[in-house]
C-alpha cells in the first residue's frame, strides 16, 4: 500500500467514554451489537467529525436531526450532567512503505450556559504516539492520584511543541487534515469526498440497496460534471465512426503487407539458401588452399635444409682445396723428384674436389630457383587466400543480417564456431543444414498460422 491507513481511533471524556482505543486491521474497522447499543454515535464521533471538524448537529446525526448538539455528548443532559468538560477524539494513520505514523484529532470543551463551544484541532507528525509516548491528559496527576484530567489547547500547544500544529479555526483543520493525509489539490475536491461519505452513511443503506436509491445518493454526492468535461466526451463519440473507417482501413493494409510479407520471405530464404551455399564452397577452396600452403611451407623447409646441408658441403670442398694447395706449395718448395708423385696425387685430388665443388654448385643453383619458385607459389597463395578471407568475412555478415531478419537464432553458434576456427571434419555443416531446415519450417507453420487467423478476421469485416 502507498497510502495512509487508517490504524487506531480513541476518545477521551466524551459521551459515556472516559478512554477507549479502537484498532484497525488494514484500515478496516466492524463495529458489532445490538440497535441503541451506540455503534452509529460512535463511529459519527471520527467520520466525518475528525476528518473536518465540522460541528454542525446535522452532519453529527446519521438521519440528519438538529435535535442533538455537539455539547450534548460532553455535557450530557440537563439536570444530571456535568457543567464543565473536556474532551479528545482522535484517528491515527499508519504508511506502511515509510513506516511511519501520524495522528490528527480535535480538542471540545463545553461549558453549561456558554453556546460557545471551545474548539481545537491538532496534528501530530514527530512518530510519537499517543497513550504510548504522548498522552492527551495530565500523565504525571494519573501517575500520583488515578485522575485523568483532560488537557487544555495551551497545555496541549506546549507538550506537541514542533512536533506537529495546534488550529483553532475548522476551515485551517479541514486543510491541515487534507495537505496531511488525502493531497487534494482544491479544497472543494475534500469537500465533495466528505459529502459522498455522509451520503454512504445514510441508514438501512443495505435494506435499499436499489439502482435508483444507489443513482440518487451518487447525484447528491458526485459534483455536476462541467462543460468542458462533456465537450471531450462528444468529441470521441463524434471520432468514433473516423476510428472504425481508419481501423478497416488499416485491415486492408495489414492484408496486403501479408502478401507482401509472404513474398519476401521466399525471397529471403533463396538469398539465405544461395549465400549458405556459396559459403560451403568459399569454404572448401579455403581448406584446400590452406593444405597448399602447408605442403609449400614444408617443401620449403625441406629445400633450406638441402641448401644448408650443400652449404656446409661447400665449406668444407673450399676448406680442403686451401688445404691441398697448401701441401702442394709445400711440395713445390721440395724436393721435385720426391714430390713428384704427391704433386700429382694432390693434383688429381683437386681436380676431384673442382668437380665435386662445380657439380655441387650447380645443384646449390638448381636448388635457388626451385626456392624461388616454391616463394613465388607461397605468396600467390597467401595473396589468394587473403581475397578468400575478405569475401568469407562478408558473406558472413550478410549471413548474420539474413539470420536476424528471420530470426535464426542456431546461426550464432555456427557463427561461433566459425569464427574459433574452421572444423576439420564437415559434421558441422550437415548439422547447420539439418537446424536450418528445421527454422524453415516453423517459419512456414508461422505464416500458415498467420494466414488461419486471417481468414476469421477478414469474414467478420465482410460481415460488417
């Protein structure tokens, strides 16, 4: 509830009541007993009487006598009564989402041979509750002698202090109860809420309950309704008949955005069917262009470790005709006939490792241009594969608008699993064919179902 409730309501020294408490329950209150037991007094003591202070002896009697006074529930009667008496009535209210409290009453003293009624309302706003932490008689006189004797407005003025208001006028109470609990905007809007009250009060209500007793109570209560309020009133009825011919107007649109909606989505599921295909396909040169590339990249290997290999070879020829020359300068600087031999030993030696050297370059050669070969292959297939990557990126996009327009929510796990990196093994594929013929068909159940509720609707707008 985002409302005040009502939660308790006492009197103090009024009527046959020296204090009586009664509670709420959700802000709903039965009072119970026989006729003349004083259910209809008691409860015309708080409504509408706390709620506006009005003291008028016609709003205190539910049948609209004047035979009764306010000063009849304090004094009493004439000749055994009291002459001086004071008395509270009050009405608490709880707000359950702020947890808070608030208490608003009036204060009446009458006084035998003075037609004056004293009056003063009060609002208690601080969370002090009265018979709890507040009390409306002299507390410290009820502790010592047993007495409760009633507080004036002074006493009261001082003890609520600003924690709440004292109002001595009823107009400036009926205001203060409005701003506090109800926030009605204008006044009159209180007033006419007190008057439907007053009217649902009416006795044996529920033994009449008729259309047209229930139409006469609402007329007296209810505020006439202006002109201006009736002004909008015809204007709709006048625009109903512009409704009705927008509305079969609107029909006739919806029919044909059907026919053109059922067109278009044939023609989206082509697209959708002719870009999946051509994916698959963009799918299987990528895979065979890859293996390309591996098969290049290890040939390549292959040939730089026969280069190094040669290299290494070479190294050593070089390394061991230095090695030969030397000797045979060494053999030079001998004796020649001694020599001799050696020298042409060391000859044909070097003429052995010229050749082994010259065919060893020539291999070394054969070997560059076929690395040069297998480099070119290698960046035109790089080159290829990089025009593949570009048209798989936008035919994967053009997949993801297609899948949204037609709501085929599996495509972003296909999606996924793309983008982590291409399956090798082609379940995948079967597996996005099977869901996506499975979406087809719920979109052919869909438009079937859209037809059927169609149909039904276009008869009924031939029947009008």
């Amino acid at each position: 509830m985002e409302r005040w409730q009502m939660k308790r309501v006492g009197i103090l020294n009024f009527w046959y009541y020296d204090e009586e408490e009664f509670l709420f329950e959700e802000g709903r209150l039965i009072l119970r007993g026989t006729n003349g037991s004083g259910k209809s007094v008691t409860m015309q003591s708080f409504i509408p009487l706390v709620l506006d202070g009005d003291k008028r002896p016609e709003r205190l009697d539910p049948f609209g006598s004047r035979d009764r006074r306010l000063e009849y529930y304090l004094l009493g009667e004439a000749d055994q009564g009291h002459t001086d008496r004071t008395g509270y009535l009050w009405l608490e209210f709880y707000h359950p989402l702020k947890n808070s409290y608030k208490t608003v009453g009036i204060g009446l003293r009458a006084r035998r041979g003075v037609p004056q009624l004293g009056f003063w309302g009060f609002l208690l706003e601080d969370g002090r509750r009265i018979n709890q932490d507040f009390y409306l008689y002299d507390y410290t006189l009820w502790l010592e002698q047993g007495k409760k004797v009633p507080l004036n407005r002074k006493l009261l003025e001082d003890k609520i202090a600003s924690g709440g208001q004292v109002v001595q006028e009823q107009t400036a109470y009926r205001d203060m109860v409005n701003k506090s609990f109800f926030g009605f905007r204008e006044n009159e809007s209180y007033r006419d809420l007190l008057k439907l009250l007053l009217e649902l009060r009416s006795p044996k209500l529920s033994k009449d309950f008729k259309p047209s007793s229930i139409y006469e109570i609402l007329t007296k209560a209810l505020p006439p309704l202006m002109e201006e309020e009736l002004n909008s009133l015809s204007d709709l009825l006048e625009d109903m008949d512009q409704i009705a011919d927008h509305l079969e107007e609107l029909q006739m649109h919806l029919t044909e955005l059907g026919k053109i909606e059922k067109r278009y989505d044939r023609y989206n599921r082509f697209l959708l069917k002719q870009h999946s295909d051509n994916v698959l396909h963009q799918g299987e040169e990528y895979d065979h262009y890859v293996n390309q590339v591996e098969v290049c990249e290890k040939e390549l290997k292959e040939i730089q470790k026969q280069q190094q290999d040669l290299e290494q070879r070479l190294d050593a020829c070089k390394q061991r005709l230095r090695t030969v020359e030397a000797e045979l300068d060494v053999l030079n600087r001998s004796e020649a006939m001694e020599k001799q031999r050696e020298l042409e030993l060391l000859e044909d030696q070097r003429k052995g490792l010229k050749k082994q050297l010259i065919s060893t370059q020539g291999r070394l050669d054969s070997n560059l241009k076929r690395l040069e070969r297998v480099q070119q292959d290698i960046a035109a297939a790089e080159e290829k594969l990089s025009v593949l990557s570009k048209e798989q990126s936008q035919i994967i996009e053009d997949l993801e608008d297609l899948a949204r327009m037609t709501e085929f929510r599996e495509h972003d796990i296909y999606h996924g699993l793309w983008m982590r990196g291409i399956p090798q093994d082609g379940q995948w594929a079967k597996s996005w064919q099977k869901d996506l013929d499975v979406h087809k068909q719920r979109l052919v159940s869909a438009l079937q179902t859209a037809r059927g509720k169609e149909k039904p609707q276009d008869r009924r707008l031939k029947q009008r």
